[in-house]
C-alpha cells in the first residue's frame, strides 16, 4: 500500500472514545479543586529566587534617587544655550558618579559630570563631551543643545509608592535586582511545597541493581525530581513500591501524612492490578480518568487524607507530558502563582505528523532555524510513549488539537517550548 493510501485509510479510522474526558476539562477540574496552601515565610533576596511572592511591593524611594547625567559630558542651564552662534561657559568644578559637585552654578558657568552623577544646582541640561570644544577652563557650546538633554530625572524609573511587584509572581533575577535597587533586602514568599512521589511496578529497578530478564531502570523518579525540583518544592522521593496490596496502602499513608501532594507513576491503567484503585476508594476519594490525549490517557486524581494526589501513567514520556499539562499547573496553584499558563506559539512544520482524530497530542518536537533564518519545526524521530530519548533530544511540545488528523510539511502547528515550563 502506498504511504497516501495509508494516510487515507487513518483518515476514515479516529480516536474518538465517548467514555473520554477532554484535557482541558480535566485541567479545569483540577485546578477548580485547589486551594492555595497556607504558610509563608520572610526570607534573604537571594533566598527568594524562583519563589511565589507573598506581598505586594511597593517603592519606599524614588529610583534613580536624584536628578542625574546619562552621559558623561557637561551639566549647564538651558538659560545659557545660545540662540544661534556659540556661547562660551566656565568649567568651576567636576560632579562624579556618587561624588557630587556641591556648588550651585551661576549664569555662564558649567561643571564638568560623569554619568551618574548628580546635577548641581542651577543646571538642567547635559551637552555630552563629544559635541564641545574645551579650551582651558571655558568650553564652547551652540544653539542645537535643547533643554532637558541626557538627564534622568529622580523617579524616572520608580517613584516612590509605586507598586512594583505583584504577589502570586514568581520572582526572577530582574525581580531579585530590582528588589535590590529599592534597598529591600527580605520579602515575604509562599511556603515550600512538600512532594511526595513514588513509583509503583514489579518490574522496576533502583539504579545499582542488577537488570534481570523483563526488568526496567526507574527513570521516572529522576524525570520527576528534576521537573520539581525547578519548581522548588520540597521533594520526598520514597522509592519503588511493589506491586502488592499491603506496600501500596503503606505508600500512599505516609505520603499523604507528610507531604501537600503526593504523586505516583504506573498503575492507573486498565488492566492493572485492582487494588490500587481500590486501595485509594478506600483511603480517599480519586477519580481514575481517560484523557482524549497522546500519551498519557490514564490519569488519576483526587485527594488521599489531606493531601492532593494525581496518579499518572507509568510510560516515561507519558509521565513528563502529564506532569507539564496538569500536575505543574495545579502545583503553581497550590504555591499561590497567579499566571500559570505556558506560552505556545505557532511555528511551520517541516515533518509529516501522523494523526487520527479523538486525542489531543503532544507530539515531540525540535524548534530550530532553517537556511533563512526562520523558525520551523521538526518532529524527533520516533513517538512511542515509552521512548524517554525522544524526550531528551526534543526542545518542544507540539500540540495538535483533538479534532486535527495528519499534518502535512509546510503546515502550521502549535508549539510549547520547554523553555517556558519553568
Ligand atoms: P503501567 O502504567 O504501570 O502499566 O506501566 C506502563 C509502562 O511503563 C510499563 O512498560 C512499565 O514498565 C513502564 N514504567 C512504569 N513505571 C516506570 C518507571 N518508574 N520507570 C520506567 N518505566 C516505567
Ligand atoms: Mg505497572
């Protein structure tokens, strides 16, 4: 059979399973049962990096604090530049960055200024040095110079009582530099949030053992510690829990005792052994789901004692997908982040993506530059759920809505850069 004939025949086949829940109704189902946490904590700027603002802040000072030169050259009174010819001024003294010139400056007088340095009285004008002939102590100057030029004046930036930062923001390096620049040197932020998480499987492997036959290294513990980790929360990794009743009803106790969410991987899978499910029927109220999307079908959620718990696939690829579109956003819920959305932007895609309609995908992309310097997309090579590689080498989600089928080259698609998933 011919590729196109192929690509025909999925066109008449679809995905479409009426037992299904959309994602986005999945998201909002989560997200609506969240409450933000409570706790906050007054800690060092630095310490403050990639943490939730707790407080708004406003500007206790007017920033820059005073009237002051953006170049180096001359500070004069518009009162002195000429209406036309040249006007000759004196030089009485020199106003440094942080070492001002205190003497104020009479008509026909002039001081010397670097930039950053503060206006002496009576000026308001800087000429920079490049357009002034300096004779001695007299420097000329023409009828071009107008009023006001290359000064900053005080407050330009921030003044005071400003607000400049909004609580539920996730604070930057600009935010830490420019908390610095208004002298605050503590500021309030959301609690760490406790995670615990867990993989569930017969088959799993710590690293350090041996791999017998049908055995598996768990990857997924690392794929989620690196990905909460960036979020800054608190991590408790409690390891592979067997595939056995008892061991599963011990997990999800102690995470529940000690962390705000607990999170497992494998096991929600039709055909998986009963008493997961039933092990959390009876510990809490969850609700296993079918997700329209690819991968990551099978998704649980609910709460476990006080904690929130979302129980994802076991596939590798799948975990990191549904970790990025309903576990991260419902966690910067929970620390009180006010924008969690990830950008997406549409980018032509070089490679042919087969589709059936039903599903939302996430496709595995490479975002890069073609020979005109343009931006394109690419799909990485292979998109099984369970190749991690694809993954790696991928610098993109591309995300092709529930109703689309194949895409052809040339086509627009929808991206998610990972840049943006924090
Ligand atoms: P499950 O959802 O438990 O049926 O697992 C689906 C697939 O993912 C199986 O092939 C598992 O071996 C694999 N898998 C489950 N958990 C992990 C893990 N922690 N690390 C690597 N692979 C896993
Ligand atoms: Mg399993």
């Amino acid at each position: 059979m011919s590729d196109d004939a192929l690509v025909k025949d999925f066109s008449c086949m679809d995905d479409y399973d009426p037992n299904s829940l959309p994602a986005d109704v999945a998201l909002e189902t989560i997200k609506s049962s969240l409450s933000v946490i409570k706790g906050t904590e007054k800690v060092a700027l630095r310490t403050a990096l990639n943490a939730v603002l707790d407080e708004d802040i406003f500007s206790r000072i007017n920033v820059p604090s005073g009237i002051n030169s953006a170049m180096d050259g001359y500070a004069i009174s518009s009162k002195d530049i000429p209406g036309d010819g040249i006007r000759e001024l004196k030089v009485i003294g020199t106003s440094w960055a942080g070492k001002p010139f205190k003497q104020g400056n009479g008509t026909g007088e002039c001081t010397r200024i670097m930039t950053g340095g503060i206006l002496p009285e009576g000026t308001d004008t800087v000429v920079i040095q490049e357009s002034v002939e300096r004779t001695g102590d007299t420097i000329r100057v023409d009828s071009e110079i107008r009023s006001g030029d290359n000064v900053r004046q005080a407050g330009e930036d921030i003044s005071v009582g400003d607000k400049v930062l909004n609580r539920g923001i996730r604070l930057t390096a600009a935010d830490l530099g420019l908390l610095a620049s208004l002298g605050i040197g503590e500021v309030k932020t959301k609690r760490k949030l406790r995670v615990a998480f867990f993989s569930t499987g017969d088959e799993l492997r710590s690293i350090g053992e041996a791999l017998d036959e049908g055995s598996v290294y768990d990857s997924n513990r690392y794929t989620l510690y690196g990905m909460l980790n960036r979020l800054g929360c608190d991590i408790l990794d409690m390891g592979v829990i067997r595939d056995d009743r008892e061991a599963v009803k011990e997990a999800f106790l102690s995470a529940s005792d000690i962390a705000d969410v607990v999170i497992s991987s494998g096991g929600v899978s039709v055909g998986e052994a009963d008493f997961v499910k039933e092990t959390l029927d009876e510990l809490g109220k969850v609700e296993f789901w079918k997700v329209a999307m690819k991968p990551g079908r099978p998704l649980a959620f609910g709460r476990v004692k006080n904690a929130c718990f979302f129980g994802l696939p076991g596939n590798p690829v799948s975990v990191m997908v549904t970790f990025y579109q309903f576990v991260q956003p419902a966690l910067r819920t929970l620390m009180g982040e006010t924008q969690t959305e990830v950008i997406t932007m549409k980018v032509p895609c070089v490679s042919k993506l087969k589709k059936r309609p039903g599903r939302l995908e996430y496709q595995r992309g490479i975002m890069e530059r073609n020979d005109e310097g343009l931006l394109v997309v690419r799909k990485t090579s292979a998109q099984g759920s369970g190749i991690l590689s694809s993954m790696s080498r991928a610098n993109c989600f591309i995300i092709l809505p529930i109703e689309s089928s194949t895409v052809e080259p040339g086509m627009n698609v929808d991206v998610q850069p990972f840049f943006g998933l924090v």
